[in-house]
C-alpha cells in the first residue's frame, strides 16, 4: 500500500510511505511516519482524508494517490509536560560530545561540530519548533532561546484553558468516526496523537456512550463544565497532568468494554469508575505523599499524613461538583449521590501506593470464590480496576508508553534535587544519581504490574493479550537494556583498567632503563 501524504512546505510537499506486508504492525506504522515527518515521539501526528475526516494511523490506511491523499499533520506537545524534546536532548548530546572529544584528533571535532552545525540549521529552518522556545532572530542565522520576537503570541495560563475551552466546544458538536470509537476502547489507543481539546472530546464520548447522560439525567452542557473544570484543575508537571488523567480514564473505559463489565456491574458502579479515574490526580503537584509528609506540607498536615495526595484530589473532585453548572450528580437521589461519593473516595484513596499489598492480598484471597453480587466483592474489584488503569501505562505499544517513562522520569528526579536541597531524606527510586531508565521499571514491572496485572486477568482470561502479555514484552526490554547498560559500563571500566595498566607498564620500564 502506497500512501501520499501532503504535508507543511518545510517538510517537502509529500511523504511517500510504503506499508507492505504483513511485517507492518501499528508501532512500525507510527514509527514510520513520525521518521518520515522528522516527528520527536512528544509530536502528535494527525491524519485527515480528502473530506477532513480524521482518521487513525494503521496499517490498515486504505491505498491513495496524489489525487485522494491524506493530509499529515505534525503538531508540537505542550512544552511544560515534557522531559526534554528530542530535538533539544540530541542537540545537546551532540554539543557535549564535541566538548568532550577536545583533546581527541581534529577530524573527529570538526565532523562532530559539523554534525551541531548542521542540525542547528535543520532547527531553525522547522517553524513548528517555536513551542519549544527555539526561534529565527531577523538577519541572524543563529538559533535564539527564549526570544523577545516569537512566532507566536504568548497566551497567559488563562488564555490558553480558554482557547482550548472554545475549541472543545467547537469540536463537541462534531461526529466522531466509527473506527475511532471502536478504536478508543482499546488499550493500545495513542494519546500523543491527541490535543487537549480533541481529549475533551473524546471524553464525552465515554460518558455518552456509557448512556450516563440518559441514565442520570445529566445536561450535556454541564457534563462539558464539568470535563472542562477537571481540565483546568491538572497541573503543567511532566507526568501528572490532564493527558495522564485522559490516560487512565481511556484505559479504565477500554476495560470497561473488553471485561464485558456493562453486564456484570450496575451502571452507577460503571460511572464511579470512570469518574473517579478522571479525577484520581487532581491538582497534584508533582511531589508524593512521602515528600509531602517529611516536608510537612501543607496537605500532610491537613490529613494528618494520611493518603494527603489522594485525600486532596478527592477534595478538588467534589469541589468541582459542588459548583451547580459542573455538577453531573445533581439530579439523583440522595442515595445514589451518597453511594457515587462513597464508592469515589474508595477508588481514589485506593491509588495510594502504600496500600498497594492491602488491596491486592484482598483482591488475591477473594478472586477465586468471585461472586459479582457481593458487596464487597465489587468494592473490592472496582479499586483494583481504578489501580490497573492508573498504572497500565507498559500494558500500551511502546512507542506510546516509552515517552510516559520519560515524563515520569523527570517528575521523579525534580522531587529528589528538591529532596536535597532542602536537607530531607532522598527517595532512592527517584535519585538521578542511582536510578536508570531501565533498571526503574524491571522491578517496578516484576513485583507490582505482573502481579497486579495477573490476578485481575484470572477474573478477566480475556485481559491476558490486552493488558498482560504487552507487560511481558515490556519487562524483556527493558531487561535488554538494563543487560546491554551493565554490559556497556563492564567494557568502559575494563578499558579504563587496561590503560592503567598499560600506563604502569610504561613507567615500570622508564624507571628500569634509568
């Protein structure tokens, strides 16, 4: 399949990809695209046909031609969710190199500082890189950080919820198409694909298509208050923001669909779970509840250093509610309002990973004798479907779950310096100084996902080639890459040793012919 891809003049007037064979699965597909549009994997790649309909990059993109082409288009993440865009992180690898190579031959620095060059230039010639700070000063080729002349006007915090506001709005009314509906109930669904408005939208989607509108009578207009409000109470931190709630809430509503649990729980049950994964990290401020406690923040001190975090986003949730033009739970009963709000503090509390073994030893000991009728039982089940979904990032491709590490990475590595600077005791997974990308995840993914991920898949056999297996591969590579680093490091050290050596051999025979 030949597809021709008309997309911004900086990057040519076309992309010819070929998708052939069966060899060609949906992550090869993306990668393709995204090498083809020198796209960083932060980028969002959308694709529209001849009529704008938007559709999703597959290997099953029907044939096309210059005349029936699909239009790409490559639009930058926003800035203050990312770790480093690869651009600037190669960019400064390729500085650093050079620098280091000072005293090495002159043929090496001049192709490495060809290379900076020549990459400087490609920046600069790439208008859709001014998000990232980088622009073209007039009658100046050098590349200028932070320039007083942008390409675009800088928009206040406010400004921009509400411009993302009016789009929502605009787009609300729109008809999402059949295969991204089917496709959002998956778990390999591509958030970076998405912009904040467009994830609004598809989060009234899942509330539509769940019937909740009809079955509680909630207004479509103060549902989309609502999704704004939760919105706009998401931090800009690199990991615990809105696309890591539209994240969750995605997977909790893929596994809704997939377990069949439609027929299994009632739907104010289903609506607890999808509202509370949507609001399981509201206003988190990019520190856990173990720095909260020993910087005795304000939160701690509020919950007496009980879940601050979870007992907080819980807070923020039902203040949203409490505001009669975002409040969906309005118009039921007493009752049910009071089993909505029970059954949501549970879920969200239940996201504190200190209770982690509590739940899943519960869950462990239940599973076996599960009975869908029992109260408890489902309580039970609805915290661990909640803790899945907020931890099921490795149960995606990794071409969407790579960049997440990324992201979290960074949060981790901003509370340790903090840690330190401040004299309190250091979180050693979240020490740049001892912490790896790979070795962050092997035992992160060997003693809490596969366990986690096992037990729910004996309930749901269903779950093992959605949710469990895509956790297995995940751990292999990255034990790859943990074997490859340690192999790596083996090989510097024996060189450094060998210099030695060689070193000492030398002086040994200075020191004879003397």
């Amino acid at each position: 399949m030949v597809t021709n891809v008309p997309v911004a003049s900086v990057l040519g007037p076309y992309l010819h990809v070929a998708l052939t064979g069966p060899q060609v699965k949906g992550p090869l597909c993306h990668y393709l695209f995204r090498a083809a549009a020198e796209a960083g994997p932060h980028h969002i790649l959308k694709m529209y046909s001849t009529n704008g309909s938007m559709l999703n990059i597959s290997p099953r993109l029907e044939a096309n031609s210059e005349d029936s082409y699909y239009r790409l288009e490559v639009v930058a993440a926003d800035k203050d969710s990312l770790l480093f865009p690869v651009s600037v992180l190669r960019l400064h690898h390729l500085e650093s190199k050079a620098t280091e190579d000072v005293g090495k031959t002159p043929d090496i620095i001049c192709e490495l500082k060809s290379q900076v060059e020549s990459f400087k230039r490609k920046l600069e010639s790439v208008e859709h890189l001014s998000w990232m700070g980088l622009f073209k000063e007039d009658g100046d080729q050098q590349l200028s950080k932070f320039s007083p002349k942008p390409l675009t006007p800088h928009l206040s915090a406010q400004e921009e919820r509400q411009q993302v506001r009016r789009k929502f709005l605009n787009m609300s009314s729109l008809q999402v198409t059949e295969e991204v509906r089917e496709h959002l109930k998956t778990p390999i669904f591509d958030n970076w694909q998405w912009e904040e408005a467009e994830m609004l939208v598809l989060l009234q989607v899942m509330f539509t298509d769940l019937d909740f509108l009809t079955a509680f009578h909630i207004k479509l207009e103060v549902l989309q208050n609502f999704l704004f409000e939760v919105y706009c109470h998401y931090n800009s931190i690199p990991f615990h923001n809105f696309r890591h709630c539209f994240c969750v809430t995605q997977m909790m509503y893929g596994l809704i669909w997939l377990t069949d649990l439609r027929s299994k729980l009632s739907r104010i049950d289903l609506l607890i779970m999808l509202t509370s994964a949507l609001c399981h990290d509201l206003d988190h401020p990019g520190y856990n509840n173990v720095y909260q406690i020993n910087a005795q923040t304000d939160l701690a001190l509020r919950y007496n250093d009980i879940s601050p975090l979870e007992n907080h986003h819980c807070a923020v949730a039902f203040g949203i509610l409490s505001k009669p033009e975002c409040n969906i739970l309005k118009n039921l009963t007493c009752e049910q309002y009071k089993h909505i709000r029970g059954g949501m503090i549970r879920c969200i509390l239940a996201t504190d990973m200190a209770r982690h073994n509590e739940i899943l030893n519960k869950f462990r000991i239940m599973q076996p004798v599960f009975d869908f009728t029992n109260k408890d039982h489902k309580e039970v089940l609805m915290k661990i479907m909640v803790k899945v979904s907020d931890i099921s990032n490795e149960a995606r491709p990794m071409t969407v779950a790579e960049p997440w590490l990324d992201c979290l990475l960074q949060e981790f590595f901003n509370q340790s310096d903090t840690e330190k600077l401040k004299g309190l005791p250091v979180t050693p997974f979240m020490d740049r100084d001892k912490v790896s990308k790979p070795s962050s995840q092997t035992n992160f993914i060997r003693f809490v996902l596969l366990p986690l991920f096992t037990e729910l898949t004996k309930l749901f056999p269903c779950l093992e080639q959605h949710i469990l297996e895509p956790v297995r591969r995940a751990l292999e590579y990255y034990s790859d890459m943990e074997r490859a680093n340690k192999q790596d490091c083996h090989l510097k050290c024996c060189g450094g040793f060998t210099s030695s050596l060689f070193l000492v051999g030398i002086m040994s025979a200075i020191s004879k012919s003397l």
